[in-house]
C-alpha cells in the first residue's frame, strides 16, 4: 500500500489534495519507495539498497559492507539541483550516487565526497539521522522551467487583476535570436 502523511491539514484541505493530486508513484519495490510530483522539480526516494537504483539521470548504490538504508530527495529549481539525504536507520550508510551528465558543485556538507564530476560518495556516520546536502547544475541537462498559473479573471476584469502564482523561482530575460 502507498499513502502520504499530510499534517496540519483540514478535511476540506485532504479532499482537495486527493482530488488534485500532484505525486506520482515512479516506483514501489523491495529495493526503492520512488515518487515525483508531476511537474517534475522534486523527486524523493526511500532507498533500501538491494540492487542499485537508477533515475533518469541519478544511480544510488550502497557501497559495499555498507548500510544501504537511506532517504533521498532531488530538487530542482532552474538549472540548480540540490541532494539532501539521510539514514533514517543510523546505521551509518555510505551510498555512492552517480549521475549521467558532469556535476559542477556549487556546495556540499563536509560528510559528502566529490569522487569525479559524475560520482559523489555520502557518509551518514556519525550525523545522528541529520541530512547532508549538495548543490550542484548539470551539463548538458536542460532546467525544469515551471510557469506560474493565473488567477480566473471574469469578463470585463482587467487582466492586472489576475494575480500570478507557483512556478520557478529565478531571473527570466529577453535574448536576442
């Protein structure tokens, strides 16, 4: 079975959750627990590390002798990856994550190893269950744009009433051709 915990919020809230629900299941197997939401700027994923994991462009492996058990999320916003991951079982996992396209690193927690510009290696001993983080673009991967939605305006409503909402953060400018 699947669920996800919603916290805080009301009936009213859940129904309109369910209704528009913006996550879909990548994977549920004894190796991995993925889901994305559907707009594609965040990918999270429960590791249990049985055989390596591979994304698009990302593989999670345990290395071996390790504790694979670990908690992955991937944001994305603009070009701009950020990895934050975690061993929900303290069992000091060490999971080597390669990705398709070269990495540049904008910043890391010390925890984290640059092994190449496509392979970093996570040590979770000793962090108690703290997330480590790295940040990081990609060569060769187009960025996720996600464009802001408009609120309803009725006929004869300026359209400076409708207010935009959601969508990438960032700075947009005009090329020329």
């Amino acid at each position: 079975y699947l669920y996800v915990t919603l916290p805080g919020m009301s009936v009213e809230e859940i129904k309109d959750y369910a209704a528009n629900n913006s996550l879909e299941v990548v994977e549920s197997s004894k190796n991995a627990h993925v889901i994305k939401y559907r707009n594609g700027n965040v990918l999270a994923i429960n590791y249990w590390g049985t055989e390596p994991y591979k994304t698009d462009w990302l593989t999670l492996d345990a290395e071996e002798g390790s504790s694979p058990a670990s908690s992955v999320i991937v944001t994305e916003d603009v070009g701009v990856y950020t990895l934050s991951i975690t061993d929900p079982n303290y069992a000091d996992a060490k999971v080597r994550l390669t990705s398709d396209c070269a990495m540049n690193v904008l910043s890391k927690d010390d925890a984290i190893t640059v092994v190449d510009e496509n392979t970093i290696l996570v040590d979770t001993t000793d962090v108690g269950g703290h997330s480590l983080q790295i940040s990081f673009t990609l060569e060769g991967k187009e960025p996720t744009i996600i464009w802001p939605a408009a609120q309803d305006i009725s006929y004869g409503q300026k359209l400076a009433d409708s207010q935009l909402a959601g969508g990438s953060t960032g700075t947009f400018v005009w090329a020329e051709p």
